[in-house]
C-alpha cells in the first residue's frame, strides 16, 4: 500500500509518517517509480509507534524498544528484551520528576491565587 492508504488505515497524517521514517521507525520498500511501499506490519508499527509516543517517550528512545513491543490483537504488548526494562525505567523516572515539578508550580501558583484580594475584601 501507498503512503496515503497508511496515512487512512492509521489515522496518521502523510507528514507524520515520513517524519518516523526520517526517525528510523518505519522502513518502507520502494518501487520502481520511488513510492513508499508499506505493508499491514507498518500498521501495525504504526499503531505501536503512537502508543509509545503518548507514553511520552521520545522517538529516540521509540526507536530502541520498537521491536521489544508485540501486538496482542488489542494493543502493544512490550516482550522481554534487557532494552525496555532499562529505557522503561529511565522514563518512568524522568516523567515522575516533572510530575514532581508541575506539582510544585501548581502550588506555588494556588498560594499567589489565595494570596488575591477578593472583591469583597477592595
């Protein structure tokens, strides 16, 4: 299949989909005339890849543990492999600690909100 009925099998813009193959994450064929050719593995690549990326991992990091990720038939399903443990773990922490940080600012910005004369007090 061409570009475009991947771009509809998927829901993922044309862009988007040149972007994970400039990143490394799909590898189309091409024919003769220099169209990407996919097959329904890229869907299935595709539907792991924007899993991944709402995750928030980076495609960088997408990249490393795209082929630890199987399909179950409902959704990726991450196999054992040493990489996704380690990446999983480093990410994991990365996203606790700006969790951390947002909680922080919503703090401090709920004091500036309390410290607020109300209407009733001018």
């Amino acid at each position: 299949m061409r570009i475009g009925a991947l771009a509809r099998k998927t829901g993922v813009n044309q862009r988007l989909l040149r972007y994970y193959e400039e990143q490394g994450l799909l590898h189309p064929a091409r024919d003769a005339n220099g169209y990407r050719m996919y097959t329904d593995a890229d869907v299935v690549s595709v539907r792991h890849i924007r899993h991944l990326l709402a995750a928030g991992l980076p495609t960088a990091v997408i990249g490393e543990l795209l082929e630890c990720v199987h399909d179950d038939g409902e959704r990726p399903t991450p196999s054992l492999c040493p990489a996704m443990l380690k990446q999983l773990t480093r990410q994991y922490a990365r996203a606790s600690e700006e969790i951390e940080r947002l909680q922080q600012s919503k703090e401090i910005i709920a004091s500036l909100l309390n410290a607020q004369p109300t209407n009733a007090d001018r």
